[in-house]
C-alpha cells in the first residue's frame, strides 16, 4: 500500500518554509538586532559628547 499523507499537513508545512524564507531574506535586508542598534546609539552620543567637550567658548569682547 501506499503511504498516507495529510495534504493539509504537507501544504502547511510548506507556507512555513516559505514564510521563514521570508523572514529570513527581510531580517538580512532591513533588520539590526537591538543590541546593535544600543551600540550605535551610544557609540554616536559619545562621539557626539567628546566632540562638544573640546569646543572653545568665546572670549568676551572687550
């Protein structure tokens, strides 16, 4: 006999691959993880405070 498969099971089984891929290709194309993300936040406000540290002040006009 042959073997028995539940075609609903099977089509299924397939939009999940499908959608995984999906997933997978937009994660690649759009995503950062957030701790990446934190990181490069960070990285710019530190950036951003060190570069505002060595700012001059104006001398007073006389």
């Amino acid at each position: 006999m042959a073997e028995i498969i539940n075609l609903r099971a099977v089509r299924k089984a397939k939009e999940r691959l499908e959608t995984r891929a999906q997933a997978d290709a937009n994660a690649v194309k759009f995503g950062r993880r957030k701790v990446d993300k934190r990181l490069e936040a960070a990285q710019l406000e530190k950036a951003k405070r060190d570069l505002d540290g060595h700012a001059m002040t104006p001398k007073d006009p006389e």
